[in-house]
C-alpha cells in the first residue's frame, strides 16, 4: 500500500485517481497482515483496488464525474466492490471518469482530464479512463471499471492493459450508478490474465439485490487458463477493411490471425453486414435508457441543488442545467427525443428490432466459432480535443467495441504491441455468453 500512495503521489499530474483512502487503505493493509500470519487470509489478501467514480463504496463519496453529485456520499457498497472486500482485497481509492460513464477520452469530467501514461498530450481513453492510467502507471495492482459500450475495453487498448466486459448479467450491478441499465456491465483492468480472472470470479455471480442478474454458477475461470486445444475463429471483414482502421493496427491484427493459421488453428473471414447499423442502434439505445435513468437528478433526492431557484419548477431546471456538463445533456435531449410519442416508433422500436438482428448474428457466430477477433479500436490513443466538438467522431470510436454490447457477449482487450509512435494497440476476442472462462483461457494463450 505504501508502494501505490508513493507512486500516487508522484504520479498525481495524471489525475487517475479523483480521491486516495490513505488512512483506510493502510488500516485495512494491517489488518490483512494479521490474517495472513494466522493463515486466514482471503483470495486477495494484499491486492491493491481502485475503484471508477460510479461505484458505491458506504461511507464514501461517489460523483460518477459529475457536479450534479457533488457531496454525495454512498449509503451502502455495491456488491462487486464488497465481495473483493471480503476477499480481503484493500480500496485504495476512487478513479476518475466520463461523466456517468459517457465517453471515449475522459475529457467529460467535472474532475478534469485523465493523462495518458504512455504520451501525456494524448487521452487514456474512456470513459474509465482513471481506472486505466492507475494500473498503467503502477497506482494500483488492479482496477474496477465498466463498460456500457466499450469503457473498459478501449482505455485498456489505449494503456496497453488487459480488460474485460463480462457478459450482460454476469456482474451484479448492485451500487453501480446507471448509464444504461440493458448494456451496463462492471470489467477489470490488469496488467496479465490470472489477475483479471482472479477478480472477475470474485465480482460474478448471482445476488439477491439485482434481479437481473445471472443465477449460473461461476467457474473458477483463474484455475482454468491452460489452452492446448484447436480452435476455431471468425474475423468480420467489414471490420479489418474498414476505412476507419489505422494501417497498423490492422496489419498487427492480420499477424495474429496468421500466427493462429500457423499453429493449427481454423481461421475464416466472415461477412458482417450489420456493422454500419451498430453504432446507431447503441446509440439510441443508450440514449434512450440513460434520459430515463438520469431523471432521478432532480436536486431533491441527490447530490448538487441550485442555490438560484424561486419555485419548485425552476429548483428542477436550474439544478439540472448547472449539474449536468455539455456530453450528458446532449444524451439527455436525444433520449428524450427518441422516446417521444410521434418518434418512439421510427427510433426506439426500430432500433430495438436492429438490436435483436445483431444479438442473433453474433449469437449465432458464435455458436459456429469459438472466438470472433478484431481490433479493439480503429486508432491508437488520439489527442487531446481532437474529437471534442465533433461528438460523432467521438462516437466512432466506439465501433469495434460496441458489437459486444449490444449483443450482451463478453469480450476482453489484450495488448498487440505498440504502432509507429510507441503507442499500444489492443486487440478485442468475443466469446459467447458466459464464455469468460474460455474467453480467459484464449487470451492467456495469446497474450
Ligand atoms: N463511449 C461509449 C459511450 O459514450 C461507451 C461508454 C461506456 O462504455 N460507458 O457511450
């Protein structure tokens, strides 16, 4: 623990981390300590956890990188969190993040910007973009993120990291503050395998306080990572020909598919058609789900009020339009604007049957080949504001990872080395549904 504050401390330029738990980190530290000497230690007795600014953790303060949070403190832990506590896993602190998990470069943080750590004048990605950079730069040994369409999958690419979105249902999402509750998942970021799927067994599993989540029993995916076998796997064309995809990116992506050729497994080039349709159909999706979601900010129940207001009425406006940053309200008006009466037919319902045709092919896939692989992203880490006033710029960034998202599949990023610039590159493999073990399995192989 006195390791990580060290490096917290030299490293807080990044803003990784948006508050450190200095004295509970250490209490719990020693605590630890006397369980290990009496032999009763937990599976994570002395792993070090920082937590994305969207998880409740009692007694703490949580933002979700918002003003519209302010002061607000949790009543209780989110169930992912509690069970790496009883494990005896030490919360060093709560990272910083796109407000309420919308975005693809931590710029949209009333906390301020997260630096990469492998260029400091480029973005770590996001929107768990502090969860990245603290296990990048060695501020902690694992980090809590989630992803909704890509949040821990794209900052991992982005940092060189290993990340996860489990399957939708997998993780409870108890305590977690929602975006978009029908994509919402909880994922880790590690610097290997065995530590992610160490975390990711511990976080899983059924849970009386979330109803949708799921009752199969969790494997011990970390005592299941050895791979001998042949398999088989699909590559989208549509993906690696896609305009979008920066020259090296793809070239790294087709020396892997020809390594697996090499070693004897079954690789095919699979036609995707739908890939123009996903961004639109995640797009609206979430929109739709995060205006419904985010109306609960009222200035009543939580968080930051208005100290302008003269009636009832404008205590509502004004907390909301001071509360919220420029990126959640856009989101707000277009959920808004696809869920009104005279539009809901032409956008929701439409994009909910487009949604349905994807989670069908993918599923179907995927019931032909093990593994479906593709770049995590188009590009290497970009800049600082150079996707800012475009935000459907921004939006395409997304568009390997959110495949995954709406069909409700788990996929991880792994590192394929580096492009021209010294910056990571990432490489996504999807499973089918509670796959993790396998998905686990592949990328310990690979990585
Ligand atoms: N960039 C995507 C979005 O803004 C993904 C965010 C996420 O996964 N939380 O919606």
């Amino acid at each position: 623990v006195n390791y990580y504050l060290n490096n917290i401390q030299t490293k807080a330029h990044l803003n990784a981390f948006v508050e450190v738990y200095t004295d509970s980190a250490l209490a719990q530290a020693s605590k630890v300590d006397e369980k290990i000497s009496s032999g009763s230690a937990g599976r994570l007795a002395g792993m070090v956890i920082g937590i994305k600014d969207v998880l409740c953790y009692q007694g703490h303060t949580v933002n979700a990188s918002s003003k519209i949070l302010e002061r607000f403190e949790s009543q209780f832990t989110s169930t992912a969190v509690q069970r790496l506590i009883d494990e005896d896993a030490i919360i060093i602190g709560r990272l910083n993040c796109d407000e309420f998990g919308m975005g693809s470069s931590n710029e949209n943080s009333v906390h301020g910007k997260v630096l990469n750590a492998a260029d400091e004048s480029r973005v770590p990605g996001g929107s768990s973009g502090g969860s990245a950079v603290a296990v990048q730069a060695n501020l902690c040994t694992v980090s809590l993120g989630t992803d909704t369409g890509g949040s821990v999958r794209q900052p991992a690419a982005f940092t060189g990291l290993v990340g996860i979105k489990p399957t939708y249902s997998r993780v409870s999402r108890w305590g977690l503050i929602a975006y978009a509750s029908s994509f919402d998942t909880i994922g880790v970021f590690s610097k290997n395998v065995p530590d992610n799927a160490l975390v990711m067994e511990i976080m899983a599993g059924s849970d009386d306080f979330d109803s949708t989540v799921s009752k199969k029993p969790v494997p011990h995916y970390s005592e299941l990572l050895h791979f001998d076998k042949r398999v088989k796997v699909a590559y989208l064309k549509e993906t690696i020909e896609s305009p979008a995809l920066q020259a090296e990116i793809k070239e790294n992506t087709l020396g892997v598919l020809d390594r697996l050729k090499n070693e004897g497994h079954q690789v095919d080039e699979v036609n995707f058609p739908l890939l123009k349709y996903i961004l639109p159909t995640y797009y609206i999706l979430t929109t739709a789900e995060a205006s419904s979601n985010l109306s609960r900010f009222d200035g009543v129940k939580y968080g930051y009020r208005t100290p302008n207001a003269h009636n009832l009425e404008s205590m509502y406006k004004m907390t909301r339009t001071e509360g919220f940053g420029e990126e959640v309200k856009r989101r707000i008006m277009l959920g808004t604007f696809v869920l009104s009466a005279s539009y809901y037919d032409a956008y929701f319902t439409k994009a909910q049957k487009v949604r349905r045709l994807i989670k069908e092919f993918t599923e179907d896939l995927l019931n032909k080949y093990d593994y479906i692989i593709m770049p995590t992203t188009p590009s290497t880490a970009f800049k600082f504001g150079e996707h800012s006033n475009d935000p459907v710029a921004m939006y395409l960034e997304d568009l390997f990872t959110v495949q995954a998202s709406v069909s409700g599949v788990p996929a991880l990023s792994i590192p394929n080395g580096v492009d021209s610039k010294g910056l990571p590159i990432g490489l996504q493999i999807m499973a089918n549904s509670f796959k993790e073990a396998e998905l686990y399995a592949f990328a310990n192989y690979l990585n």
